[in-house]
C-alpha cells in the first residue's frame, strides 16, 4: 500500500511516517518546506521520500497525487497556531490552509477514489458542559478562527470522499514541534512557579501512539469518524504540567488558576474537550495508552 502524508515536518506526521515504515509501507511525505525540517532524529522520516506541496495550490495538490497515486492519504498538515490565527492578517492564510487546502485534497481523492484520513481537533465544538464529546454529535459551534477552519475542512472531507476517516484528537504532544511539554520544561527551568488553568478539561495525545492508531485504521475500510486520545481519564492542564513536573523530577511549583485568571490566550479556548472514545473499540481498534505512560516515553525519547 502506498501513502501520502501531508504536515510530515510537523509532530504527527513526523510519527506517521515513521509508523509506515516500520511496518514497511511505501510513503510519501509533503509539507512546505523544499526539504524536509522536521526534527532530525536519524529516524525513516529523514530519508524517506519527500516531496514540497502547498496545500492551498489545487493545481500543484492534484499535479502531486495524480503522480503518486496514492491507495490513501492521511492528512496531518494544518495551521495549529491557535491565537496566530485570530489575527486579522492571518485570517485568510488560516482559511486557505484548513479549509481551502483540505477542501482541494479531498477533491483529488474522489478523482482517485482513494482513502482519505483528516485529522481535527475537540475544537470544532464549544467547550461547554461536562459530558464527553460523541464523534458522531452534529452540535458544532467552534469558538475561534481555528475550530472554525477545521471544521469546514470537516465537511468538506465528508461531502466530497465515500472512503473517508475523519479522527478527531487533542493536546498533541511528540517530538517534531513545539508542544506543552516541552513549553512547561522551558518556563519551568527560569521560574520556580509557574500558574497553569485547570477549568479547561480534556486527555493529552501522544503523537507516536496515535501514529500507530492511525495506520491501524488506514489499512481497514471501517470509514467515519472517530475520536482518538490516549486513556487515563480526563484531567486539567495544570493536572498535565504537575504531573510533567513529577516525573522530570522537578520541583517547579504549578498554581492552579482559571481561564479568566489567566487572561493570556487571545484566542478562546473550550472548557470541555472530553472526547468519547468508546468507538473505537467498538470497531476493534486497540486504544491509546494510558497518559501518563505516554508521558513517561516521552520524557525518555528527549532526556
């Protein structure tokens, strides 16, 4: 089976490449860069093939997999900087990324009649409540410019490809990118305290096991979608950064504090990202680890 991934420079992408390759698929990897600039880890991803594609070019994204022909594509590529994209002179760019990119993707993939796995995010709701969030909920109202983008690619993935999977995640964490992780280590090596929201709930993803999940689901024609976190319970941001913290052997002190308290994001952020996950074992898919194993792995492939 041959895959393009899209975003391979990017923490997930990164994963998936190396997922492929480990079980000896063909892939191949675009993102925009003119070579590769992921994290250079002497990994598959840094010698398999590459290729640069923008995603808001439909000419090039159909000159690209019409020349690969590809039996499926897993889409990681996207603009994640959440309050980047509130601002007025990126609104545009974030559009044409998530919504216009995805959008052209998804048309080429109906020309080839190939799978299609789109990545988004617990962002495309509103946060509210406390009840998990079910994949197959229609209640969208995203908060911000982000949610709002990913969603329209979304629905773009659903109108346009029979073979679709559309994989919802949140808090992403790995090793290509900037991530909390790596963010609470860096603050918590200049400040002794550090204050951390814990009104905004939700379960950390770590991109090497959803990596996995991924190309577990690619190679099935169980299509729809899903929600994919690791398992351990839903915890606060600052129940994360206490338990990096913890197993770092740190002794940064985390003040707990609200979203309002905070006042930082410029974006707005939901309170409720809770994501069911049960379908996917109902499709015999094997879950996420446990967070905080997940965490451990991490700490261990950085130390």
């Amino acid at each position: 089976m041959k895959i393009y991934v899209t975003g391979v420079c990017g923490q997930l992408g990164h994963d998936v490449m190396n997922e492929l390759a480990r079980r000896g698929y063909e892939g191949l990897g675009s993102d925009l860069a003119p070579v590769y600039s992921g994290v250079q880890d002497g990994s598959a991803v840094c010698t398999m093939p590459y290729e640069q594609l923008d995603i808001t070019d439909a000419k090039a994204v159909q000159e690209r997999l019409l020349s690969a022909q590809p039996d499926a594509v897993i889409h990681c590529a996207a603009w994640t900087a959440v309050d980047a994209a509130e601002a007025p002179e990126n609104r545009e760019k974030v559009w044409a990324i998530n919504a216009g990119g995805t959008r052209h993707i998804a048309q080429v993939c109906r020309e080839l009649e190939c799978k299609l796995m789109y990545i988004s995010t617990d962002y495309v709701f509103d946060g509210q409540g406390n009840t998990p969030w079910q994949p197959d909920c229609e209640d969208y109202a995203p908060l911000n410019v982000y949610g709002k983008t990913k969603l329209e690619g979304e629905l773009a993935v659903r109108e346009l490809v029979e073979k679709f999977f559309v994989v919802r995640i949140a808090w992403v964490f790995g090793l290509s990118g900037n991530n909390f992780i790596n963010t609470m280590l860096r603050l918590g090596q200049a400040h002794p305290t550090l204050r951390v929201v814990n009104d905004q709930v939700g379960t950390p993803t770590y991109a090497m096991d959803l990596a996995r999940l991924l190309v577990d689901m690619i190679e099935t024609e169980k299509y729809g979608i899903y929600h994919a976190t690791n398992e351990g319970g839903y915890i606060s941001w600052y129940d994360f950064a206490c338990e990096i913290f913890r197993q770092a052997g740190k002794s940064t002190l985390v003040i707990p504090v609200t979203t309002a308290e905070y006042g930082l994001s410029k974006a707005a952020r939901p309170y409720n990202s809770r994501l069911d996950k049960r379908k996917l074992v109902e499709n015999g898919f094997e879950p996420l680890p446990i967070w905080k194993d997940a965490l451990a792995r991490y700490l261990h492939e950085i130390s």
